[in-house]
C-alpha cells in the first residue's frame, strides 16, 4: 500500500496540472516572461519577445557559446579546446539572461507551460543540423521524488515539443536519475560538479542505447555539469554518439550575441 508520503505529492503535481488547465481555460492568455496580457496563450507580449536573445551563427559547435567576430563554419571557443566538453555538439537556442529567466523558471517550478510549444520550436531551429544524423531524443531525467512533488518534467515537456517538430522518439525510458541531488541553481560551478558526481545517472536497459546516436535534452546549460554526469552515463552504456541541445545557456556577457528571427 503507498504511503500518505507518496500519494500527497503525487496528487499535488495532478492537481497543479489541472489546476493550470482550468486556469487556462478560463483566463485570458498571458505572457509567459511578464504576465501581461497577450492575444495568443503561449506567445510573449512585443516588449519581451524583443528582449529575447536567440543565439545565432557563429557559435562553438562543443558548448554553443556565441563567438563573436568568428568566420561561420565549425567553430571550437578556446575553452573547448582546452577543456572539451564529454559530449560531441550542442546546441542552444537562446541567452540565459534576466529577460528568458522567469519564464524558464515558472515552466519549470510554477506549472506555466503555455509557451512549451514555441520553445520546442525554437530549440528545433537551434539544433536543425543534428537531426538528420540522430536516433532519438533522451530528456535529462527527474529523480523520481521531484518528479512526484512536480507532477512533470519539463526536459521531457521540451523534448517532446522539439519531437512535434523533427520527427524523432523521445527516449524517456533511456535514462534513470538514481540518486537525489541538491537543486543546482544556487550552487557555484565547483559544487555543481561534486554535486553531480559519482552515480548521479544510469541507464537501466543497455539495449535502448546501445550503439545509438543521441540528443540530450534540457531546459539550461550552465556550467555543463548535469549534461557531463549524462553524457558519460550513457557512453559507458555504449552510446555510439551524445549531442546536446538546450532552451537556453548562460553565457558571458562579452560573448553574447542578438538576434532577433520571427516567431
Ligand atoms: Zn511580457
Ligand atoms: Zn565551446
């Protein structure tokens, strides 16, 4: 028999979901960045949409850093080239910066998903050039009490709105995040990465990756930490290939680059 402890969090994430669905359905639509009012659910007031900072050619094929004044083509940032990320390319489709961060956080902490479709779309443009040779997409996995308490993931929300786009599977069941960890967000690049070491994440059937070519999934890249612990769980596990490829990374402000497509 479950546990009050089980079954309270697990109601709660039913009932935020449909609490967010009877929201939706009986308020106007806002703006997932400010809150303002919109005409369209899921799209951004002007204001904000013009805050957003897409990350645009050139940029580092390893960790999708813009590098300003670059030639196009396959570019690596220094830092790739003295440290390369485990993973082979990653792609990210917007700066990580005051103006994506509060609508990242309310999809992820506050059950406001009216924007996840744009998003999935956004990251599809992004990452258009890994695709073509990839098997499948793999969400970076919840443990399974937050995902209890939060009722969804919202790498696999993203993962599969990019799916809607390109066509690909989405790998739920590829990887397992065995171990709880503390929250990343407040934590410097150091802790980050003994946070995510040793065990974090496995892969509970070889078979699923065995050999396969994969998109990792994820709303932030920050230091890269969560994406390395991964990267290497499923190459241990026989990955032939790991690309990235993310919402938005946090950049340096003297590399960041604008731009501003249609939405
Ligand atoms: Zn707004
Ligand atoms: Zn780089």
């Amino acid at each position: 028999m479950l546990q009050p402890s089980v079954l309270l969090p697990s109601l709660r994430g039913s009932l935020l979901g449909m609490g967010q669905v009877l929201i939706d359905a009986v308020l106007p639509p806002r703006c997932p960045s400010c809150g303002d009012m919109v005409e369209r659910q899921g799209s951004l007031c002007p204001p904000c949409w013009h805050k957003l900072r897409f990350i645009a050619e050139p940029a580092c094929q390893r960790c999708a850093t813009p590098v300003l004044g670059a030639p196009d083509g396959a570019i690596v940032c220094p830092s790739c080239i003295v440290s390369p990320p485990v993973h082979d390319r990653a792609r990210a489709a917007l700066c990580y910066d005051s103006a994506t961060a509060p609508m990242i956080l309310a999809m992820k902490h506050r059950g406001r998903l009216q924007a996840v479709r744009a998003f999935g779309a956004w990251m599809a443009r992004a990452g258009h050039d890994l695709f073509g040779e990839s098997d499948g997409l793999v969400p970076v996995p919840l443990h399974r009490w937050r995902m209890l308490w939060r009722g969804y993931n919202q790498s696999s929300l993203l993962a599969r709105a990019v799916a809607r786009q390109v066509g690909l599977p989405v790998m739920d069941e590829a990887l397992a995040r065995r171990r709880a960890t503390r929250s990343q967000q407040s934590l410097s690049g150091a802790d980050r990465a003994r946070n995510m070491a040793g065990g974090v994440f496995d892969v509970p059937a070889r078979s699923l990756v065995e050999g396969r070519r994969l998109i990792l999934v994820d709303d932030v890249l920050t230091t890269g930490s969560t994406l390395a612990a991964c990267t290497s769980a499923l190459l241990e596990a026989g990955a032939a290939q790991v690309d990235v490829l993310v919402l938005a990374r946090v950049v340096r402000g003297d590399l960041m680059t604008i731009s501003s497509p249609g939405e």
